[in-house]
C-alpha cells in the first residue's frame, strides 16, 4: 500500500472514530447541560446545518488552496474542538460548537474524498469503497472506545481529550504523506459557491437517495425492530448492528465488484439488492426477518455514495473538489432531513408505512442508475 494511500485511510479512519466517540457520550453531554431530547435534537441540527453551509463552498477553497491543505486544517479543527464540549458555559455555546463541528466536518468530508479521488487517478483503478470502509470502522471503533471510556468512568474532559490528542498525532504523520495538489490559479476559480450542473444533479440525486437510506436506517432500525418488530429491548439493537456491518463488508468489497462489474452496474445491483432488503424488512415483521432485511440493505448501500463521489471527482471540465462538493451537498440534504421526514410521517401512518418512502427513492436511484453511461448521468 502506497504512503499516500495509507495517509488518506488513516484521515476517513479519523473521521468515523472522533464522531463516534462523541456522538457516544451523547447522554452524559445530556446530564451535563441538563437537556431534553428535544434541545438535543436542535445541537445536533446546529452540527448538520453547518455542515450543509459549508460543503458547496469547499471546492472554491480546494481550487485555491489544495485539497491536501484543506483536508489537514479541517481534520484538525475537528479533532481539536471535541475537548471544548464539556467546558461550554451555556446551552447557547454549546450549541455554537456543535455548528463549528459540524462546519470542519463538512468541509473535511469534501477535502478527504478529494485526496481519495487523487490516489484513484494515481493508482488508476477504483479503491474509493475502500476509504469508506476505514470510516465505518471508524465508527465501529469509535463507539467501543466510547463504551469503554464509559465503563471506566473517565469525565468527558479527560475522554475527548485523550482521543483528541491521539487523533492529532495521527494526522501530524499522516500529512506528510498526503499528495500535494497545487493550486490552481485564479483565472480558474470561478465564483465561490456553484450550483450543481445537470450531470451532477442526477448523481446527486443518487447520493441524496442513498444518504436518505443509511439515516432512515441508522435513525429508525432499532425503533422499527421494538415497536413494529415486536423485538426484545436487547434484541432491537442487533437491526442497526447487522445494518453497520453490512455496510463495513460491502465497502471492503466494493472496489473489486466496480472492477468486475463496472459503475453502472453495480450501482444498478446495489439498489435492487437494497430495495430487495428493505421490502423484505416492511412485509416480513419478525425480529431475525428485519435483521436480515436490514443486513441486506446495508449491503446494497455500501458502494452507492463512495461511487457517486468517485464519479464526481472523475467528472470532466470541474476540478475534482468542485464536482465533490457538489454531489455531497445535494447527497448530505438527504441524510440531514431525512430521518425527521420519515419521522414525520411515521406520525401521521406508521413507521412501517413511512419506510415505502425510502422504498421509493430507492426505486429513483436505481431509475438514475439506469440513465448513467459512459461517464455522464
């Protein structure tokens, strides 16, 4: 594996672990600022609107200033601000970081995958599911490092600290070994902010209902399982666990099925696969039944968006973070307003009934797939 490989794994590794560890203490930042649900919710949307605010402006920073450069000052920002969660004075600062966290998250998801999109051209085959895979196991990671620092009773200071310093040495060695893009002059530039173009607006659709997708699941598995379900309370959980796990094998795999398959048709296959998986979880609402409908999904979703943004970055006449950013703004819409739509209707029908949505933009994506040839969309 070359040097800048590894770098750019170990900066999708970070990303996945550092959210983790802080989105698992979530109940402690809770207790601490003596929050309900409700407030909670409004943190977390201060963190995904700023992400969304900060993602279309990202590919005019990568033009001016390197991906490389942007990917270390945000993977930076990132890691250094977690400390700060348990020393916020007031529920108002507190939600002020959130959005800092989630403007150096956003504009990190574009700059990394910018880097990943370098080592493809470099490498000259598909290996972008594979960055995605470290992510996921980021996040796996993350979330037992989070239980862990639980059960051994560490202060949130002290936890996001110590995995704030770890990540920080991480990224210390690994940006010496990101691939230096030059910036580009200012002739070329263009204006800050683009709107997507037709080409990117149909691969952000597809990205968009995708993204859509992994938040229902990631948000409403473990509710479906108890209350549609009808699952034990320590059996519910295992839905959105076969689901992660799932997604964590497909990516692993997902680079050698788009060199055997090619993109069109692996993305064709992966939506019929996961729309397979989620009809199965609505007509079949037995606890093991949801499971393996949810493992299937997972697998059908797991190449979907790493090749919606390997597209964009390969996409002729648009530097490599401008098709990015394009596709991640359109594509993190759907995974930011998603769930509450979902929710949404849940209340007016029933979350079995809400899920024929998703089956739905599943259909679109595949539809979109279908339009996909040669480069274009």
């Amino acid at each position: 594996m070359s040097p800048s490989r590894l770098a750019v794994k170990i900066i999708f590794f970070l990303n996945g672990f550092v959210h983790a560890n802080y989105f698992s203490r979530l109940p402690r930042i809770q207790e601490q600022f003596q929050i309900d649900n409700g407030i909670v919710g409004l943190v977390l949307l201060s963190s995904s609107v700023g992400a969304l605010l900060a993602m279309p402006f990202t590919g005019w920073l990568i033009i001016r200033n390197g991906s490389r450069n942007i990917t270390v000052i945000s993977v930076i920002f990132y890691c250094a601000l977690i400390p700060f969660i348990p020393r916020m004075p007031e529920l108002w600062s507190l939600i002020v970081l959130f959005f800092l966290l989630g403007v150096s998250a956003g504009m990190l998801d574009v700059a990394m995958n910018s880097q990943a999109v370098l080592v493809e051209k470099e490498k000259g085959r598909p290996i972008m599911t594979s960055f995605h895979a470290l992510f996921s196991i980021g996040m796996m990671l993350g979330a037992v490092s989070g239980s862990l620092f639980t059960s051994l009773d560490y202060g949130l200071f002290s936890h996001f600290t110590i995995i704030s310093v770890a990540s920080l040495a991480a990224v210390i060695v690994a940006r010496y070994y990101l691939i230096h893009d030059r910036p580009q002059g200012k002739r070329d530039e263009g204006p800050a902010f683009r709107l997507p173009n037709a080409a990117m607006v149909s691969i952000g659709i597809i990205a968009f209902c995708c993204m859509l997708g992994e938040g229902a699941m990631a948000d409403w598995s473990t509710n479906y399982m108890e209350n549609i379900a009808n699952a034990e309370k320590a059996i519910a959980p295992l839905g959105l666990s076969a689901f992660a796990l799932a997604m964590t094998i497909g990516r692993f795999l997902g680079d050698g099925a788009r060199l055997k398959f090619g993109d069109r048709n692996l993305m064709i296959g992966c939506g019929l696969v996961a729309t397979a998986g989620l009809v199965m979880a609505i007509l079949f609402v037995q606890p093991y039944a949801v499971i393996a409908g949810l493992f299937i999904v997972g697998l059908g979703l797991s190449a979907i968006v790493p090749i919606a943004y390997s597209i964009a970055g390969h996409t002729k006449n648009l530097p490599p973070g401008v098709g990015l950013a394009m596709v991640t703004t359109v594509g993190y819409t759907g995974f930011l307003f998603g769930p509450p739509i979902i929710g949404l209707l849940a209340d007016w029908f029933t979350l079995r009934l809400a899920l024929l949505l998703v089956v739905f933009l599943f259909l679109v994506m595949i539809f979109l797939s279908f339009r996909y040839k040669n480069g274009n969309a």
